[in-house]
C-alpha cells in the first residue's frame, strides 16, 4: 500500500509541471533550510546567548527593509509575465529600476534610523548591509522562471549560492569569528546573487541588453501596486517587529530565545508560499472556468490548513526533548515560545493562498487592509505582553495578530468574505467529511 501510494504520487508528479516546479523548490528550501539550522546550532554551540540575540536582532532590522526593495512586485510581475509574454523586457526592466529606487530610498531612512536603533559598534557595518541590500531587486528575474514554470533554474541559483556562503559562514564561527565577520560575509553574498541572476538570465533569455525602461509600465505598476507597497510594510512589521520591540524593550537574550523559536516555526512559513506559486498561473488561467476555480481554491486551502494542523501539532509535542538537543539545555526557554508560535502557521499557510487570490479578483487593497490590522494589533499586544511576559508574550501575540490578518478580518469586507468562506470550509474539513459519510447510503 505505501509503496503503491508512492508510486502514484511520483507519477502525478512527473505528470504535472505544477508540481514538478514545487518539488524543485522544495528540494531547494530543505537543503538551504537544512544548512541555516545546522549554522544555527553551530551559532548556539560557539557564541553566548547575547551574541546571538545582537545578530538576530540586525537581521531582523534589516528584513524590515524588504517592502522597499520588493515594492509588492512580485506577484504582480509573474503575472504579467503570463499574461503578456511579448513585453517581458518592459516587464523586468522597469520592475528592476523601481526596486532599485525603493531599496535606496528605504536603505536611506534606515542609514538615519541606525543612529538610535544599532549599537555604535556595529553601525558601519550596518551601513555595508544596507547597500548590499540593494541587489535583492535583482530577484525579479526569479519571476520571469516562475512565470515560465522553470523554477529548477532559481532552485539551482538560490541552492549554489546559499551552501557555498554557509559553509565559509560555518568555518569562520568555528575559528573563533564574531558577528561582525559574519555579517560582512552575509552583504557579499547578496552582491554575488546579484551578480547570478543578470548572468543565469542572460543564458537562458539572452536579452539582458534588451531590458528597457517604460514609463507607463511603471505607472501600471505603481497604480496596481501602491496598496501592496504599504500591505508589505505592514506585512513587515508584524511579522518582523516582535524581534525588534523584544530587543529594545526586554534583552538579547529574549531576543535569542524568540528567533530559535520562530525560526523553527518559521521554516515551515516557506512550503505554502512554494506550493501556491507553482499552481498560482493555473489559477490564473483557470479564473474563467468558474466551477473549476472555485474547486481548486477550495482543495488547495484544505489541503495547506491540515498540512498545518498536522504540523502544528508535530511540533509542540516533540519541542521538549527537541529543543534541548538542538540547542543545548541553556535554551530551554525556547520549547514554551516554539509551542505557541506554531500554531500561527494555520493561518500563515491559507493566508499564502489569499495573498494570490487578491491579485487574481484584483482587489489588492485588501492585502493592505487585513496586514494593517494584523501590524497593528500585534504592536499593541507586544507593548502589553513584552513587560510582563518578554518572550512568550512577543508569542502570544503573534499568534493573535496572524489570526486576526489572516483569517477573522476577512469577514469585514464584503470583497474578502468569500476567502473566508473557503478557510471556514477549510477548517470545518474533518467535520464536513465526518457528516457526508453519515449521509452517504451504505
């Protein structure tokens, strides 16, 4: 039986590019994945809890830059370049200026921000991130093999890339290397991805030269993608904001404690987004067929919210004995943390589902609209929980503001309530099938 199973699966797979796509960028994250914790294990092992608290607490920093460089593009580019395959130039062209504007103006405000908010220390250092930071708009040329269905090409970059930069990040920390070695090697990696995706694309398209600015493509986007700039920054902010607040408001050691923890949550936050990537032309192509669109979104959120519940569930019951072997019983303030954020992942894994389907029904206010909540109800919590609770509190909040953004605020919108209906669906699954069973005849 489990053998037949596994050679259906496999068949499906070889079957359907969909899915063929998602396996190659399900190989990619488990071995980049696999890596990051084995460096984390190593950071815990070489470093004191402070150290890794500080480096935490920078990267978290610097993620908050994101919005500026991505400028909410992303899926908007892929789905232009399904759509309009002739203009592809235009398309990356002019993706590729905006991001770099947005990047250099957010990296300019934080240049500024950095006087109060990064130890004296560590503030040039800070500054060689920020412009380093500056080739992730490059990565719109990912989009151009996601819209192709081909990301093996991005899995293979991603992949090179990321191991060979972890393995001389893990001989430096094993040699007695500190924060500062780390992260500079951390800002030329992004300069060498950079660098990956001009001459990968050149290989495969051969039109790096051809890549053009247009003006109306840039207002097309602007006007499309104002309400995913400001959705992003709120996106952002609650989900990255928690490492800052417990940095100013409670201590690197808090702020270690909470990253270990997330990112064992976290790691998981990547399989919706590969999943729904993959199938997001289908859907695409498939919005005209009412029926068959309405069942596919339907299927493919059941499916991501058990998948989390059955994760979820995985996880806080093997925390105990799992944290303390990964990180040593110096961390056992991680496994309470772990146990709650977890479960955050029911709704970050439909949220992925949601964040497509606003640009299919074109209606990505509300990307804005539900993060916005999310933002600020996650910073009002951490005001309230971080005092008298630190860590756990900064959980406990997460949980709560993801679950509002992602699920209970779509309710409100009369536009969103049918995303809504199908999470319900996807939620009350079990219940619906235990009941069509007892009204099904014998």
């Amino acid at each position: 039986m489990p053998l037949s199973f596994l050679h259906t699966l496999i068949k499906k797979v070889q079957q359907s590019n969909a899915l063929k796509n998602a396996s190659w960028l399900l190989i990619e994250k488990g071995l980049l994945l696999g890596s990051g914790f084995i460096f984390t294990i190593f950071l815990t092992r070489y470093w004191t809890v402070s150290e890794l608290g500080q480096y935490q607490y920078i990267l978290a920093l610097i993620g908050l830059l994101l919005p500026f460089s991505n400028l909410g593009l992303n899926s908007l580019v892929s789905k232009e370049l399904v759509l309009r395959e002739g203009d592809t130039d235009k398309i990356l062209g002019t993706a590729i200026l905006l991001r770099l504007i947005g990047a250099m103006l957010g990296g300019l405000v934080y240049a500024v921000l950095a006087l109060w908010l990064v130890p004296i220390e560590l503030q040039s250092l800070f500054w060689v991130l920020l412009l380093a930071q500056l080739t992730h708009a490059f990565g719109v040329f990912d989009y151009y093999f996601e819209a192709k269905v081909q990301s093996k090409v991005s899995a293979v970059i991603r992949t090179c890339v990321g191991l060979s930069f972890m393995l001389i990040k893990l001989f430096f920390v094993v040699n007695g290397m500190g924060i500062t070695s780390i992260l500079l090697i951390t800002a030329i990696e992004w300069l060498v991805l950079g660098v990956m995706w001009f001459i990968v694309y050149q290989l495969y398209h051969q039109r790096v030269r051809h890549l053009t600015w247009c003006s109306t493509q840039a207002r097309h986007y602007l006007c499309r993608c104002v309400w995913l700039i400001l959705s992003s920054i709120a996106a952002v902010i609650y989900l990255k904001i928690d490492q800052v607040m417990l940095g100013n408001m409670d201590s690197n050691e808090a702020v270690a404690f909470y990253s270990l923890a997330s990112r064992l949550s976290e790691v998981w936050y990547l399989v919706p987004g590969i999943i729904v990537a993959s199938f997001y032309p289908a859907l695409i192509r498939s919005k005209a067929k009412a029926k068959c669109y309405k069942n596919q979104l339907q299927s493919l959120c059941t499916y991501l919210c058990w998948g989390a519940v059955i994760i979820a569930v995985v996880m806080t019951l093997i925390a105990p004995p799992l944290v303390p072997w990964l990180f040593g019983e110096q961390y056992s303030s991680v496994i309470m943390i772990l146990q709650i954020h977890i479960w955050a992942s029911v709704f970050i894994f439909m949220r992925a589902l949601f964040s497509k389907w606003i640009l299919i029904e074109d209606i990505p206010k509300y990307s804005l609209l539900t993060h916005a909540s999310g933002a600020v109800i996650n910073i009002i919590l951490n005001l309230w929980l971080i005092p008298q609770w630190g860590a756990i509190g900064a959980a406990w909040a997460t949980l709560v503001s993801y679950a509002v953004a992602s699920y209970i605020v779509l309710f409100c919108f009369v536009q969103t309530r049918p995303m809504a209906f199908v999470m319900t669906k996807a939620l009350l699954a079990p219940l619906r099938y235990v009941y069509h069973v007892k009204q099904s005849p014998l």
